[in-house]
C-alpha cells in the first residue's frame, strides 16, 4: 500500500512533464493543484478527479500514474 505523499506527487509530475500529449489535456490542472497538496484525503480526492481525465492516456507512464492514482483512490479514503 502506498503511504506516502510523494508517491501521489510523482503521479502528478509525470501527468505535467507529459501535459502535451492530447489524452492528459484536462487532468493537467488538476495534476499541477496536486503537487501542492499536504493532506490525503484531499489528495484521495483529487486523484479521482484525475483518473477519470486520464482514460486514453496509454503507454508505460500512463500505466505507472494509473497505478499509483488507483492505490491512492483506493487506500487514502480518510
């Protein structure tokens, strides 16, 4: 199980370092608002937002941040 902030945030980071590839177009703003976040709940919810603007993003990245993301969905409910 994840529990670390910093897991979420390398999710994030690879959403921004990728915000060109047309399948992140929208989750890039979320992505950019997760790095700054502290505490996770606020970071369960976020990534949910994110996962579902990430639905056609393909590729071993894309798999990576999907996997932390759901991790974080699924584990940080509060």
């Amino acid at each position: 199980m994840i529990d670390n902030i910093n897991y979420f945030r390398q999710a994030c980071r690879n959403i921004v370092d990728n915000k060109n590839a047309k399948a992140v177009n929208y989750a890039v703003d979320y992505a950019v608002y997760g790095l700054t976040i502290n505490d996770k709940y606020e970071a369960h919810v976020q990534a949910l937002y994110i996962l579902n603007n990430i639905t056609y993003w393909r590729g071993p990245i894309a798999n990576e941040t999907r996997s932390i993301l759901k991790n974080v969905a699924k584990y940080w409910k509060g």
